[in-house]
C-alpha cells in the first residue's frame, strides 16, 4: 500500500500546480491575519498576526482607540493567548475593508476577550458585526473567557467589508480578526436532508458559523496541526452515556486517496481517531451512542460526519446507522466499499436539517440489523455549522436600533446630512447650513422628550407598551426569539375578537383594536386560514419587525402561531393612516409643516430599512396606507409581509411576482422585475405626490390624463406649475421655495430609472432642507413674505370630487392592512368594478 505522502510526493512530482498535490500544505492566497490594537506583530505558531497600524488603510473609524491588559489576566492559555491581549474600541460604526484577490470562500475568524482598558469596559460592550451580505453577530456582547468567532462565508465581490455597529450608547470592539482563503472544495454544493433523507443543494450561496467542532476519540487538535488551522475539540463532553462508548487511535492508518476527502477536509489526527460502541465483545450489544449539542433554535444545521474505518480488518465486517435527531442520517453504512474497496479510507457526509425548534442537536451511532459478526457503530469527527436564515443572517437576536437618545440622534442627522451637502451643494451652502442644522439640533432637542416613542420592547424607558407589557401578567414578552402570545391573550385583549373592536379589513384578514391586561393598546391583525402565501408574508412580517427596531418603523409587540392561527399584535397607532388624513375621511386637514415632518419621519424609517443593515431591506409596499401616524402624528412605516432583502431578481413568474400597490409601482421593477432600494424610492415619490395634492394615486373617475397621479402631477412639475395642483387647503401657506423643493424632490424619486433616483438619505436630506425653507418663512416675517405665497388655485384643476372618487381606501378601511398580498389584477378589477362611495 502506499502512504499518502508517496501518493502526495508521486503526484507532486508530475504536477506544475503544487495546490493540485492533495496532501500538500493548502496556500490560501488572501491571507490577512490582524492582531488588532497590538504596538507589534504577535505570532501564533507560525502564523505572524500583523500589528493593525500595518493594515490601517484597511479600517475606517471615527477615532483610534487601542486598549490592552496584561497577559496573565488572560485565563486560556492556548497558542493563541497574545491576540487578546490587544484591541481596537469603536465607539461608531467602522469597518475593515479586505481586498479579495480569490474570490471564494474565506474563513473570517474574530477574536474577541473582555477587559477593562482606562475608561472602556469592554464586557459593557455590545455590538453588532455584518459583512456586506451577511449579519454575523448582533446584540452580542462578550462574556469573561477569550472566545473566537468562526464563519465560512462564500465572497463574491473584489472586496470584503466588516462592520462593526455598536448598539445604543455602547461600543464595539475586536481582538483579532482573520480573513483567509479556504479550498474551494471544503464546502461544496450538494449535502442530504434528514427525514427524508434526500438529496440538498444551494451550500455554495450559504454563510456558515462553525458552532461545533469535534475529534471524536481523540484530543483536542489545534490550529497548529491542522492545514486550515482549525481548532477539533474531544467529544467526551458531549457523550451522554460516556460509559457506553469507547476510543480507537490509529492515526498511522489513514490513507487519503484521490477524489475522496484531503488533509484539508480534515487531519489524520481526526481520521485516525474515533469513539465506537462500547460493546466488549458482546455480541448481543444493541444501543445508540450518543453526542448532545446545544444549539439556538430557528436555524438549519449542517453536520458534517466524518468517518474513517480503522477498525475493521477486513471488508463488509462493519454496518452501522446514523442518527441526527433521531431521524436516520446514514443506514447499514459499509464504509468499507466506499472508496474502492480500500479499508481507512477517509469518507465525510453533508446533512442539513431542518429549522430546529429544539435548542439542541442528538448525533446517535448504532448497530445495523445487518451485523453478521458482532455489532459496532463509528464515528471519527464531526462538524457543526450553522446556516444563515432567510435574512442572510447569522444572529436571531433583534436589530441594533438607530440611537434612541436625543443628542447621539441630531448629531447623526447632522452628519448624514453633511455628506448630502457635499454632493448637492456648493460649498458656499456648507455654512449656512450649519446654522440651520444647529437651529434644528435646538429644535429637536425641545421636541424629543414629548415625540420620543421606545424603540424596542427590552428598552426599559418604554412609555407605552414595552416595560409595561414586558412586566405584565399576560406573557413573558420579551423573549428573544420572537415574541410569541398566547391565544388566550389574544382573545382576552380582543374581548374574543369582538366584531365591534374591527378597526380594518384587509387582503391579509382583520384588524382589531386591544387591550392587553396591562392597559396597553395594541392594534390585532389576525390573518385569514393560512394559506401558503399569507404564512410567507406572516412569517416575513415577524422576521423583519423583529430585527428591525427604529421609532419610524411601526414595531411589533408579538404573535400568535397557536392553532393554526396566524395573528401579529402591533403597537397601537392612535391616528391610523397618512392615507386617512389626506383624503376621504373627514379628518382635519393637516398643515404642511405636519406633512414634512410625517415625510421626513416616514424617509427616516424607509433609509434605516436600506442602510440600516449589511444587506438593504427593500419595503415593496411603501404607500400612504402604510404610513402610520402616532398620537402625535409621528410616522412609522407599517406592514413588511412582502419586504425582501435585495437588490435581487424575483425569480417567480411575472403575474405573481410583481407585488406592491396600483398606482405606486416602480414602472422599472415593473418592466425587469430586478428588485432595488430604488423602487421603495419610487412608491416614496409617490406618496409625496399624494401628500401634496390630497387625492388617490388611482382615481377612475377622473379624466384620462389626470388618473394616474404620478404621471400627472410629474406632468405639472415638469412645467413648474406644481403649484396649481396642490391640496386646495394648502393654498397661500406652502413657502415657493419649499415647495419647489419638495417637487424636485418627488420628480427626481420618479425617475424612470432607478439609477437616476436618489437614495433614500439624498431624499430625506432635500425633504429636511424643505422644511428648514418653510420654516425660514415662520420664523420670520410672515407677513412681508406673505405676498410669496402660492396664489389661488386653479378651480378646475383641483376640483376633485373626493366624495364621488373611488378611492383605494375603501379596500383598505384599514389603518393596518390593504391590498397587500392580493394579486396586481385582482386588485385592478377591484377598482374598476367598484363604485364610488
Ligand atoms: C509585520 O507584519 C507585516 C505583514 O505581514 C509585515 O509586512 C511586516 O514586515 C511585519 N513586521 C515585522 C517587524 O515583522
Ligand atoms: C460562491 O457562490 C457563487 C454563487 O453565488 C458560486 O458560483 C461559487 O461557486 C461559490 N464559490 C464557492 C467556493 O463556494
Ligand atoms: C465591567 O462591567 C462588568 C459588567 O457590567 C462589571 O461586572 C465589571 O465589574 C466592570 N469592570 C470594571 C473594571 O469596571
Ligand atoms: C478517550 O480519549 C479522550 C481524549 O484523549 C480521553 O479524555 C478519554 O478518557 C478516552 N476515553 C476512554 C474511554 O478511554
Ligand atoms: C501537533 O503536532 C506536534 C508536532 O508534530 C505534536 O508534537 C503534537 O502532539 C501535535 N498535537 C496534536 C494535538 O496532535
Ligand atoms: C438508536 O436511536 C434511534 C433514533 O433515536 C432509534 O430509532 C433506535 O431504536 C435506537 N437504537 C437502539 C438500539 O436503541
Ligand atoms: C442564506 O442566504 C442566502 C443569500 O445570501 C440565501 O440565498 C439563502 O436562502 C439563505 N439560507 C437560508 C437557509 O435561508
Ligand atoms: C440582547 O441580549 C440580551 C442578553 O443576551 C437579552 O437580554 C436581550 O433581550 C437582547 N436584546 C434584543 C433586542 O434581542
């Protein structure tokens, strides 16, 4: 027999490509190893950790802030104890930027320890860190012992970006960080699912945390004596009955062969070790090893099962099943036919399961029926990795929210508007705009304490629904996965869904009003008998409004899944739609000061949606029914049961495809269906439309050119004449400058296409600056600048009938729910059909 060193040296020997050898040293060509906040190199075995002042281009960051401790007050003592010596504090969000030179995928490996550095405590700290794809860590924070965080993550750009995001008032920080190249082949497409057992692909697009890696019957193998430097821990600590199973070393044994698993899948020294079944020699042994993993719920798992057998002395003597949670992974195995008829050779097995809701994973090895001496079951290693969900995330813990506190917010708004100035302004502008941004920092800080809203349910400062709820009688709210309701609860806060208590009907069911037990008003959106489509768009909904926490993004307070039921509970808006206040319900009209401020609250939520996060959320839905007003007309936008992660390109056929509201799509998204943050831009544009004009963006029962408001409205906008158009009650009280303002900015948000929008900052920029120009105007003179008002309105042009006007509103009496989900042209035929109210 030959070695794998001769096979490694033959095939050296014939081969130009020195990675071609299989058993050789794997070179990983981007190879960035950064000892963070260290004075010097530090190396690691034979690995040299670069100081990160030599990878300073790399890090972008608001201030340099190394800390350190000594070496003793570190408790591991492993190889790799210097890295945590060091780190770098960031008190913004900042990133590293890694250039690619292989694109594929990478280990990225973060090292992190927590100790006290001068005025930062670094075990306060919590933050979360994301590629530009992937969520990696949020809300996390960094317990006592030196821990390292490892990912497989497939880079497909020329660069990779990490950034780390403090949550509020906190900071974030890095001990050491890792971005290496790894094999191509180390995770390939194709795995298996369990029950049934069948065949699974989509591994190469999936980000992977390693949450367990383990040498079955042998000890722990470190970085050092592993190509890929990875760390195997022993298995003794996660055998359930260690008594029923023993340990087989013979790491001599191990031959790799071509085409079947490298060093690089994994060493000799995890091959050539392995925990069997404890049988001693008795022939009638019948029971299941078993190896106990504690995991987070809500994820898929790979395992990854690596077996070797270097038991048997001859062929077909060993049949075994495997178990991974009970469901059969691999029946009556003969690893000895596997590769040709050759014994010890290395053989691994991909499984993926199933979204766990059981926060821990069973691994079981046992007898087959098939036996014929006495019976056995191996395992030599074993691999845990956690997929990324549907969010491309890593981390079911709820987003970092914007800063909740009034001063970190106006100097943020101050610093995305500074970027805006650069590219809108010239620099004759920049000062003057300080000092109206300083007179805006005045005036939010005397607005805040009234308008300020909690921002998440564990935010102890909560005023209305979250501490109160998270202490109340009815459910142990604010848990982290979800906040799942009783439907006792539910019914009870309902008074048993009182028909009465319906404050909407929509596509996706009804809306009621509530009352939870603690006084708290929520608003009760039970859906109708699920269906496949409004399961997706409910399980979307909890999924976004669970990571995304912002005061203009309307937050959920729970759900209910029980008995079929599909029921989201929302925190209770006193003053329903933006739709309602424009049109159609007799509500007092609102100025136009109040319809900036909803604009700029409603852009504020929508950006945070696009940027808040590594990868844009893309509303699809955005409308004036959407947009919810507060008790004190604050907007938060409202409904993301066809929110999606993007850009990206809807796959499904077009009729069920393009989602979204009449009269508020994106005529791009429309025509190539590529899904970007510029259609929400678009729909945004809309809406600006709408709040300026009051009228329905759809009214059939106008004349033809006037029923589509976008079209015509952007018809007198080009013509400058925007002010003969607008909402009849606003007339004389809009500043021409703001006005024109505000229309270059509706216009440019409907452009045709989407690269000639502007984004969502850009937007909520021009709409501050309209306001800023508008109230120029109040603080000064109104009754000089009065004669600049916009005169009378052309009576023909703005003499809609709102009364006899199909209005959309009347599908979606509701303040929490419409259209969404029904199809484009049912929703088409509605509207024709219907007559006016
Ligand atoms: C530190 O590491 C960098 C990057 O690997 C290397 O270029 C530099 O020469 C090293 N410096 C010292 C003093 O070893
Ligand atoms: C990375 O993903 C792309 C598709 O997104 C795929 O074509 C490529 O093969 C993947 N690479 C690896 C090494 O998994
Ligand atoms: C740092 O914070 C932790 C947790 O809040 C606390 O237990 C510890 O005493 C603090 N350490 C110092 C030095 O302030
Ligand atoms: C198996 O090996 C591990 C690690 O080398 C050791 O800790 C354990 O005691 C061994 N178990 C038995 C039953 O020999
Ligand atoms: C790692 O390799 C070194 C040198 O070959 C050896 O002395 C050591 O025992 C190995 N450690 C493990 C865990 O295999
Ligand atoms: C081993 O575990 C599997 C799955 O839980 C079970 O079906 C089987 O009966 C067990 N075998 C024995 C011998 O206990
Ligand atoms: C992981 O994210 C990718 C996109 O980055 C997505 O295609 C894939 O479906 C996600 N995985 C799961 C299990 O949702
Ligand atoms: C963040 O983590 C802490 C501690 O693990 C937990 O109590 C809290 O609920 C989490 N917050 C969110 C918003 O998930």
């Amino acid at each position: 027999m030959w070695d794998c060193k001769e096979i490694g040296l033959f095939i050296c020997a014939l081969s130009i490509l020195p990675l071609l050898c299989f058993s050789a040293n794997f070179v990983p060509i981007d190879n960035y190893l950064i000892d963070c906040g260290a004075p010097h190199n530090t190396s690691v075995g034979t690995r040299n950790f670069a100081a990160d002042n030599f990878f300073k281009n790399f890090l972008s960051t608001q201030q340099n802030i190394l800390a350190s401790t000594s070496l003793t007050s570190i408790s591991s003592a492993g190889d790799d104890s210097p890295l945590y010596q060091t780190a770098r504090v960031f008190t913004e969000s900042s990133k590293y930027t890694f250039q690619i030179n292989h694109k594929g995928r990478h280990w990225i490996r973060l090292y992190f320890y927590s100790f006290s550095y001068e005025k930062y405590n670094l075990s306060t700290a919590n933050f979360a860190v994301a590629t530009q794809i992937n969520i990696l860590l949020s809300n996390f924070s960094v317990q006592k012992n030196p821990i390292m965080k490892e990912y497989l993550v497939n880079v497909t750009s020329d660069t990779l970006v990490i950034t780390f995001t403090p949550s509020d008032n906190s900071i974030a920080f890095v001990n050491a960080i890792e971005v290496v190249s790894v094999p191509d082949d180390l995770i390939v497409d194709d795995a298996f699912t369990l029950n049934p057992l069948a065949s699974y692909s989509g591994l190469l697009t999936q980000a992977l945390e390693t949450v367990f890696r383990v040498n079955m019957g042998g000890p722990t193998v470190s970085p050092g004596n592993d190509t890929l430097h990875r760390t195997w821990i022993p298995d003794q600590s996660f055998l359930i009955q260690p008594n029923l199973a023993s340990n087989v070393s013979n790491i001599g044994a191990v031959k790799y062969v071509k085409g079947g698993p490298t060093e690089n899948t994994a060493p000799p020294t995890i091959y050539g070790t392995l925990t069997e079944m404890n049988s001693n020699n008795d022939p009638r042994s019948n029971f299941n090893v078993t190896w106990q993993f504690d995991v987070e719920p809500g994820f898929q798992y790979l395992v990854r099962l690596h077996l070797c057998d270097i038991v048997s002395k001859g062929l077909n003597e060993l049949y075994f099943n495997i178990y991974i949670d009970s469901w059969l992974a691999a029946k009556d195995l003969d690893l000895s036919i596997i590769n040709n008829n050759v014994l010890a050779t290395p053989y691994y097995k991909d499984l993926v399961s199933a979204p766990t809701t059981s926060n821990k994973i069973l691994v079981s090895i046992g007898p087959s029926a098939l036996n014929s001496d006495y019976p056995n079951a191996i395992l030599n290693g074993l691999e845990i990795m956690k997929m990324n969900n549907s969010m491309s995330s890593l981390s079911a813990a709820a987003a970092v929210t914007l800063s909740s506190t009034s001063g970190s917010n106006s100097k943020k708004v101050g610093i995305i508007a500074g970027v805006s100035v650069g590219a809108f302004i010239a620099v004759v502008l920049v000062g003057f705009f300080f000092v109206l941004c300083r007179k805006r920092r005045r005036l939010a800080r005397q607005g805040h304490s009234k308008t300020w809203v909690p921002l998440s349910i564990n935010d102890g400062t909560s005023h209305t629904m979250g501490s109160k709820y998270s202490s109340g009688t009815t459910a142990s709210a604010a848990s982290n996965f979800g906040y799942r309701i009783p439907f006792a609860a539910v019914q009870e806060a309902t008074n048993n869904f009182d028909e009465s208590w319906v404050i909407g009907i929509g596509g996706f069911g009804k809306v009621y009003k509530g009352e939870l037990s603690d006084g708290t008003k929520v608003a009760v959106k039970r859906g109708n008998p699920r269906s496949q489509q409004g399961l997706a768009e409910f399980r979307t909904e909890i999924e976004m409004l669970s990571q995304f926490r912002h005061r203009h993004l309307v937050s959920l307070i729970g759900y209910c899944d029980e008995k079929n039921e599909m029921i989201l509970i929302y925190e209770y808006m006193e003053q329903g739609t933006l739709k309602s206040h424009l049109y159609g319900s007799g509500l007092p009209n609102l100025s136009w000061k109040e319809r900036l401020d909803i604009c700029i609250g409603a852009a504020r939520g929508l950006h945070y949606l696009h940027t808040g996060y590594a990868k844009a959320v893309i509303h699809r839905d955005v409308k004036s029914a959407n947009i919810l007003l507060d008790e004190n007309l604050m907007a938060k936008v409202a409904d993301f049961g066809l929110s999606k992660t993007g850009p990206e390109l809807d796959q499904t056929h077009v009729s069920t495809a393009v989602k979204g509201s009449f009269g508020y799509l994106d005529p791009e998204y429309f025509r190539r269906q590529q899904l970007t943050e510029k259609s929400d831009v678009y729909s945004f544009g809309v809406v600006l439309f709408e709040v300026l004009c009051a009228r329905p963006v759809i009214d059939p029962s106008l004349p033809r050119e006037m029923v589509n408001l976008a079209e015509w409205a952007m018809k007198w906008q080009k013509r400058g004449q925007l002010d003969q158009i607008i909402d009849a009650t606003l007339a004389g009280k809009i500043r021409p400058d703001s006005l024109r303002k505000f229309g270059e900015t509706a216009e440019k948000c409907l452009a045709d296409y989407g690269v000639d929008r502007p984004s969502m900052g850009d937007v909520l920029w021009n709409l501050e600056y309209a306001l800023q120009l508008q109230e120029a105007l109040v603080q000064g003179d109104p009754e000089e600048n009065s004669t600049n008002m916009i005169g009378e309105l052309s009576p023909q042009i703005n003499d809609f009938d709102h009364e006899a006007s199909v209005t959309a509103a009347q599908f979606e009496a509701s303040s929490l729910d419409d259209l969404s989900g029904v199809s484009m042209s049912k929703v088409f035929s509605q509207l024709v059909k219907s007559e006016g109210r």
